[in-house]
C-alpha cells in the first residue's frame, strides 16, 4: 500500500521535494516510514528529534499505525505569527 | 454553538490583509469591545537586519487547526465573532502576517480570546517562516507542537490541552 508523504520548511529542502508516495507495508507505524524515508537523505535523520508527525491533517503519536492512501506530513517546530 | 460560527473568517491569503475591513466586519451592533492583533514583520532578527520574510503553509491542517482555534475561543469565552489571517508567500518590512480581530459584548473576553488565538497559532497551526538577511536566509527557530501520547486514539485525542 501506498502513502503521501509531505515535507515542509527547512525539510523539505532537505528532501529536495515537497511531496512523495511511499510504499509502506500494512500496519507500519509512522517512526518505521520516517526510517524509510530518510534512509537514503541521511541529512533528514538529524532532525527527527524536533519533529512532530502528521496523519490526515491532524498531529498523530510516532508509533500511530498507517493505513493505504493515508497522507504524512513531517513538520519542523512552526513559526508562523 | 451559535450562528456566529458562520460569520467567522479564517484564511490564508497571499494577498496584503485588509486590516481594517477585517475588523469593522467582525462587529455587529451588539458588540462593546474589537480587539485585534496586527502581527508584522519586523526589520531586524537576531541582530541582523532583515530584508524580507517567507512564509509557507501546510494549508490544508494549518486551516483546520485555526478553525479549532476560534472554536476553543467560542466555546470558553463570551465572544461574537473571530476572523483569523494569515498571510503566505513573499512579506516585505512592516506588512502584516496575521491578522486577528475579536468581537464580543465587553473587552476583556476580546482581549482575552486575541490573546488566545495568536499564543495558540504560533505552537500549532503548521506555518514556516524564512527570514532572509543580506547575507543569507535561515528557517526561524519555531516552536514543537504539542504531540500527542503515544496511543492509538484516532478520534478522541485532542491535539493540544
């Protein structure tokens, strides 16, 4: 199954891109698909420590499971106002 | 809860806010009290002086999240209307990135639900700022959304408390 994964700020920098689809197994949690994620841009794994994660538009635990078509976004700590 | 609900106004805009609009249109005739916040960018940073700002936006969850935002501030204090803007894209020195206006029948629940609204936007609603400088540009420092605990629980879990 597949997820959206969606990078912003000084991230998506990082990534060199603002948005993918992933291949996630059934049931992988949302730590395992930043692990994924960051296995090949070793630069993103530096900042997983200030990061929260989001599923569907709404913040969501490391360890939530995800499910197909389900959409991910990676957020550095925000700086609006 | 009410019908005021509907009469709220929560944007994001690449356009330069209507500052002044935006607070004559939250009031009707039953209020006392508009109190605003004018959030502008500053000409300095840091030390360093700042030529312009960017500003990027998950736009579909920064929304949703300042629509919670008006929510709380109708559900725990006596206010009318809330209009919440925030302005995306390229800002030059002395515009203004958001805008809040509160109406309510007397101002300490204006004052206090303005207050809310912007302490409450800047840790969760997922909007980036870069500050550019003349010699270069950084992603400012923001601050860490609360997380939630780790637990499954979709639907029940607040985001914040």
């Amino acid at each position: 199954m597949f997820v959206k994964v969606l990078y912003f700020g000084r991230l998506k920098e990082i990534a060199g891109s603002a948005e993918e689809s992933v291949e996630v197994r059934d049931g992988e949690r949302i730590e395992e698909l930043f692990a994924r994620c960051s296995s090949s841009r070793p630069e993103l794994r530096k900042f997983r420590s200030s990061l929260v994660a989001a599923r569907n538009r709404e913040f969501a635990a490391w360890d939530t499971a995800l499910s197909g078509g389900d959409e991910v976004g990676f957020l550095p700590p925000v700086s609006g106002g | 809860m009410t019908a005021s609900h509907s009469q709220d106004r929560i944007e994001l805009t690449r356009e330069i806010i209507p500052n002044a609009a935006i607070a004559c249109e939250v009031r009707a005739d039953e209020d006392g009290a508009v109190a605003t916040f004018d959030g502008c960018v500053r000409n300095h940073s840091h030390g360093r002086s700042t030529l312009y700002l960017e500003y990027e936006a998950y736009e579909s969850m920064a929304l949703a999240k300042m629509r919670e935002i008006a929510e709380h501030v109708h559900r725990s204090l006596a206010i009318n209307r809330v209009a919440i803007i925030h302005r995306l894209g390229r800002l030059e020195i002395g515009e203004t990135s958001v805008f809040i206006a509160v109406s309510a029948a007397h101002r300490a629940a204006a004052f206090d639900a303005c207050r809310y609204a912007i302490d409450a936007l800047k840790k969760t609603v997922p909007i980036w700022k870069k500050e550019f400088f003349a010699d270069g540009a950084v992603w400012a420092d923001g601050e860490v959304p609360p997380s939630p605990a780790a637990a499954e629980t979709p639907a029940a879990k607040p985001a914040s408390n």
